[in-house]
C-alpha cells in the first residue's frame, strides 16, 4: 500500500510505502500499489495517551473500550493507557487482561491497561504490581488517577517495587486534606462564586515531596495533569538535579482557564467546565505552554474523562469531573502551541507520540516515521477550521468544553500498523 | 431590570435604587389594615427550598400572597427531589405548572444560575450555597437608608465568617454599588484569599474600624467552624471579633447594628446589644417582606397577566 503526497512533519511532500504493517520506503514519487491519497497532509507518527479513561468495565453507560478506542483512532491515536478507576478497580491481574482482550479485539488502536498502585485505589495496601506486569496486558505504568497515593511510605514503596520491572508511577498529585470538599480552582473567582477552593499549594506539596521520594529511591516518576505555574517550577529544579521525572499537561489546562466557571457562553457555573485538577488562571496557562516547549512537562496527556450528560446537567457541586479530549487533543494543541509559534510539528510529535511511548515502554509506538518502523501514522490538515459539534465524536459521551468554539486542524486519517482505522476523518 | 435576580452585582445602581424606592412605596401597605394588593392576581411564584429556612420561606411568601400571588411552596425533604430527582428535572416540572416566578433556595452555590437555563419564568435567588442572597443584601440596603438617610459615603462594617457568607458577598457588591464604603472583619481563616480583589476594605482588627463605622453588621458564626480549625474556640472567636457591650460602647453614637440572622446570641453577639434601640434586627424581618414584594412586582408586575 502506498500513501501518497503527505509532508511528514510537515516537510516537502512524499509517498509513503507500507508493506507488511512496516514502513518500507519513503521518498517522492514511489510506484505502484494500492494508494491513499494524503492530499498535502501533515504526517505524524501515530499519537500515544498517556491517560485515557475508557470508563469499562464498570461505567460502560459513559465509555466502552470500544467507542473509547474509536474517539482515539478519530483523534489520531494508535496506542492509549487505560486509567484504573474503572469498577472494578483494574487492580488485578484479572482486571487488567480483559481491558487489554477488548482493546485487541476491536483494534482500533493499542490498549495499555494502567494498573492500580493500590488496591482498590483506597490507598492502604499495594496492589498485586508485579502479577499485572506479568500479565499478557504487561502493565507499566501504575496509577491510582482521581486519588493521590498520599501517604508517604506506600509511595516511597510503590516507587521502589516497580524498578523491578521497568515501571512508573504516574501521580495524581492532589493532597486530600488541603482540597476536602474542593469545587474549582482557589482564586479571585471561586471566591466570588462562594465555591471551595482546590488551591495550587496541594498539587505543589506533593510533586515536591514525590520528586525528593524519587530521588531518594532512585526510581522514575510521572506526574499526572500538571495545571499550576507553580507545579512547572518544582519539576524545572528536579529536573535540573538529574532526577528521572516526567511531566504531562491535559490539552484544556493549555486553553481554558477558571474565569469560564463564572461568563461562558453555555451559562455561569456549568459543569462542563468543572475538571480535576481545575482550570486554573492565564498565568498558569502561560506557565506551562511554555513548559512544553521547553521540555520541562514532556509530554501531552488527554485525561479523557467521559461522563453521561446526566451526571453533567446538574448544579455544580453535584457534577462529575472531567472532560472528554481525545477527538480535540491535535486541535487543541495546534491552537495553543503551534498556532502561537512555541512548537513546530516535530515537536508535537515528540510529545504526543515519541515521548509517551518511551514513558509507557512501548517498544512499536512512537517510533519516527521511516523505513523500518512500524506503520503507526496519522494524517492531519492543519489548514482545516471546525467548529465543535459534540453529537459529530465518536466518544459515547458528550461532555466537551469546547462546545461551539472553532478549532483549527483535522485529522484525515490513522493508520495501526499499515491497516486503516480512519479514512477521511471517518471509522474504517 | 434583568428578568432575574440572581446575583447582587447583576443590578445597577439604578436598578438597586428602583428596587429601594418602590419598596418604600410598598411599606405603606404593610401598615395598612388591608395588606394586599392587586397586582400579581393570577400570577404564581413558586417557592423551591432546598435547605430549611423558614424565616427566608414565608417572608418571600408573605410578599407574594400582599400582591396576591398564587403561591407553591415547594420543600425538597420528603418530596421526590430526596428520592434522586435531579434539580433539572424538577425546573421541567416546575415549568409544566407554569410558574411565572421561581424563588430557589439551594445548598449548592450557582444553583439559581443553572435553573435559570431551564425554565423560561424569573428566578430569584433566596440564598445559594456559599454565593449570594441578593434580597438580604437589598433588605439591608433598605434598613440601612431608613435609618441613615442616604448610603452614599457611609461607612459599613461587616463581621464574621466572610468565606463561607452569602450574606456577605451579597451586601459587598450591593453598597460598593450604592457608594457606601465597605470594611470585612473576620480572622483571615474566614476570608477568602482572593478577598484583596472585591471592592472593599479588610481589616483583621474589629477595634480598630469600630469607631469609624456608621453601620456594623455582625454575620452568623457556625460553630462548627472550630472543627476545620477555622479558630481555635468559641470562646476564643467571641473575645477577639464578638460584638460585646465594651465594643458596642466604641461605636458612634448613631451608628447602627444589623445581623441578617439567625443569632448566636453571647457568641457574635451580645443580647443587650441585639436587643438595643440601635439593633435593626427586628426591623430587618419586616423589611424583608418589603423588599421582596417590590422585587416580585418588578421582575413580574411589567407583564400583562
């Protein structure tokens, strides 16, 4: 099979050749077999999530493996890690290969079951780790996502135990004590609004004190869904040490900011807007564009977080967090770092492909586009402008905070290994 | 007039002053010996509490029924909303009754702002959550300019538990809007660190801004609050930010004492001082009735019935 006409980030136009699920050649003008015209797309290598939340089993009224992979393969994605928090807490050996059966039996992209730290994401005991490493989904990466592994000790072992099969614990950084009841980012506008604050300080205190813990066992960290300036300036200096820790930042805390819970178009106080961590201010949003662009946060991460309109379409307080991001992740990133001039696409790719493969260990995920890598590729017009309808995703939910708004870029298609699972923006 | 009343920093300061004169207008109905008028026959206001407050309930029922309303009243304890009803659905049926004016009491701040995306009628806000309780601050307003003449320039000193008070955030939009200059005494526990934004003075030392306050308005202090170490003790929080005799003494001598209530009494405040001739707390509760008679009758009183 050949692609034809495509720039691969966003280079001078070539064809690409596949043959057996693996990058044969690349060059102008290749001949013969069959063709998929690229029209003058941006090619990438195919996207990797760090942190999807495909919601099965357990809450398949928001989520299945199945649409969940779709919205991934509709936004680019070959690969996406399947956050724990599912019931049952996939804190098993058991849990984990039947995220991982399911995602191999609709293929539209990889799934990488993300194991629990601790069992039942309760933060008592540690989970069987090393039984889901060994698992057929071979677990790597380990996170209690929505609960901060707060006590010290279990993450100081947590953090020591997986070296022993190349694994990372990926924090929740949020201390529990400082955000009890916490609705939205403490500042200027919670205060106004009379919500209770989830101040910057409780995800601060605990990547600080996660970086020294690292450092200390000598072991790698990720750091979930960095959203405060301040949180960009403890990984900077830990980073600057040596220390082997890793950063992500979701698409929205790189767009939105908090000021939306009080003037939006869809209404004050709507819940489309209320996420864990919060949106925070414009300071922070800057804070950590520019960290991206650094390299200080390495990578970006979804935190796709689907939930039924029900569960939105209440009073604040009593509202689900999270927003849905796979279909919007590119746009949203060509919005906020391309667009402005901080990023070019080889960057992009480095941070929604390359890196996120390395962090997750995937040995077939991420790899450059040329001859010898798998055939993991996504095609994208960047010239496109939509404006975001959320009946058009494939994710069963709805709960997009960028309802409305017009995104730049477009996804054209995703090939996993040579075989298709988007052809001109639409499911194969 | 927006078709709401939601927040207190939605009214301009015409609309704030239209609000204050017609209620003025309305007290005399209130003296009569026939309490009603005509002019909201045939309309229906809904009274939707979340949260027990009977004094805020038959006070906005009272002001409804003198303009002769048909009037709902709607508790969510014992009805389908503690059976798992969602807020949403509860404004479609409230809105298939034809309610022309919904007044909302809710636990969770911005609760009015959402059911005002779902129904079509007014909403009043009857005090939500942590945000706001508009006619409590228009309440004041009003007792304030009774007993002081105008607001402009007058000094108001507000006392207590600032972060967690609707009260409060209310009546601080409300006088910056009408020109009163506003001072927010509270522990800094029980202030919102952002409070160095809102258009008012903040002050840690109730002695120091008492002598300079034309009105202290002292807030309900939940005791609870000690347990989230928000202060130490009850006795503790009384000694350092009650409104004893001794500091009732430092007051000018026609300055003024408000609590929206209801009172702790020995602990925010004295008994003798909430009981003096310079406390408005009763006439707050009559005034109440007042205010919210106007508001009814300008949010619903333009349209043809």
């Amino acid at each position: 099979m050949k692609i034809r006409n495509v720039r691969i980030l966003g280079g001078e136009p070539v064809d690409i050749r596949i043959a057996d699920g693996v990058i044969a050649e690349i060059g102008p003008g290749l001949e013969g077999g069959e063709v998929v015209d690229g029209g003058g797309a941006i090619a990438l290598p195919g996207l990797v999530d760090l942190h999807t939340h495909l919601r099965e089993p357990g809450r398949e009224d928001a989520e299945t493996v199945q649409t969940g992979t779709q919205s991934a393969a509709r936004g680019g994605y070959t690969a996406v890690h399947a956050m724990a928090n599912t019931s049952p807490v996939a804190d098993t050996a058991g849990v984990v290969e039947q995220v991982w059966r399911l995602g191999r039996e609709f293929g539209h992209c990889d799934v990488h079951p993300v194991g629990a730290v601790t069992v039942g994401l309760e933060g008592r005991q540690l989970a069987e780790l090393g039984a889901m490493a060994d698992s057929a989904a071979r677990v790597r990466v380990f996170s209690d996502d929505g609960k901060c592994v707060d006590d010290a000790v279990l993450m100081r072992r947590a953090l020591e135990y997986v070296k022993a099969f190349d694994g990372v614990v990926a924090q929740h950084a949020q201390e529990p004590r400082l955000t009890a009841g916490a609705q939205m980012n403490e500042g200027v506008v919670s205060g106004r609004l009379g919500l209770t604050g989830w101040p910057a300080v409780a995800e601060e205190a605990v990547i600080a004190r996660d970086c020294l813990l690292a450092a200390h066992v000598g072991s790698r960290l990720h750091v979930c869904h960095v959203s405060t300036a301040g949180s960009v300036e403890i990984i900077r200096w830990a980073k600057s040490k040596g220390w082997n820790i890793t950063a992500e930042v979701t698409p929205h805390h790189l767009l939105l900011t908090d000021d939306l819970v009080e003037e939006s178009p869809v209404g004050a106080y709507n819940p489309i807007y209320k996420v864990n961590p919060p949106l925070r201010t414009r300071a922070d949003v800057e804070a950590l564009r520019a960290a991206l662009a650094d390299g200080t946060i390495d990578i970006v991460a979804t935190d796709h977080a689907p939930h039924p309109v029900e569960d939105k379409e209440t009073e604040w307080s009593a509202a689900a967090m999270g927003m849905i991001g796979l279909e919007t992740a590119l746009s949203v990133v060509q919005e906020a770092m391309v667009e402005t001039g901080l990023l070019d696409w080889a960057g992009v790719a480095e941070r929604m492909s390359a890196v996120p493969a390395r962090i997750g260990r995937l040995a077939g995920q991420g790899r450059p586009l040329e001859a010898g890598s798998p055939a993991n590729i996504t095609l994208y017009d960047p010239s496109a402008r939509t404006e975001v309808d959320p009946w058009a995703y494939a994710s069963k939910s709805r709960n997009t905070p960028y309802e409305g708004m017009t995104l730049p870029g477009r996804v054209v298609a995703t090939f996993l290994r040579g075989r298709p699972t988007v052809l001109e923006g639409k499911l194969v | 007039m927006n078709r709401h009343l939601i927040s207190a920093g939605d009214l301009a300061k015409d609309d704030a002053l239209l609000i204050l004169d017609t209620a003025e207008e309305l007290a005399s109905v209130s003296e009569r010996s026939i309490k009603k008028l005509p002019t909201l026959r045939g309309r229906t206001v809904v009274n939707l509490f979340f949260e027990d407050s009977t004094r805020t309930r038959i006070s906005f029922e009272a002001a409804a029924k003198r303009l002769s309303a048909d009037v709902i009243n709607f508790s969510a304890k014992g009805s389908s909303v503690s059976k798992g009803e969602s807020l949403k659905d509860t404004a479609l049926t409230l809105e298939a009754m034809g309610a022309d004016a919904v007044v909302i009491r809710h636990g969770s701040s911005g609760a009015p702002h959402r059911l005002a995306t779902w129904v079509h009628g007014s909403v009043v806000n009857a005090g939500d959550g942590t945000h706001e309780h508009p006619t409590q601050a228009l309440l004041d307003a009003f007792s304030m300019r009774r007993r002081l003449g105008g607001l402009e320039g007058r000094k108001v000193t507000i006392v207590g538990d600032v972060l967690h008070s609707r009260v409060a955030r209310s009546n601080v939009l409300l006088l910056h809007t009408l020109g009163a200059e506003v001072t927010l005494v509270a522990p800094p526990t029980l202030l919102p660190v952002s409070v160095g934004s809102w258009p008012c003075e903040v002050s840690y030392d109730l002695d120091a801004v008492l002598p300079k306050s034309d009105v202290v308005m002292m807030l309900r202090v939940q005791k609870e609050r000690m347990n989230a170490a928000y202060f130490p003790s009850e006795r503790e929080y009384s000694r350092r930010y009650g409104l004893d005799r001794d500091r009732f003494a430092k007051m000018p001598d026609d300055a003024i004492v408000m609590h929206p209530g209801p009172m702790n009494r020995g602990m925010e405040i004295a008994a003798e001082v909430a009981d003096s001739a310079r406390s408005t707390i009763v006439e707050q509760v009559a005034n109440g009735v007042t205010i919210r008679m106007a508001v009814l009758y300008l949010l619903l009183g333009g349209e043809s019935a």
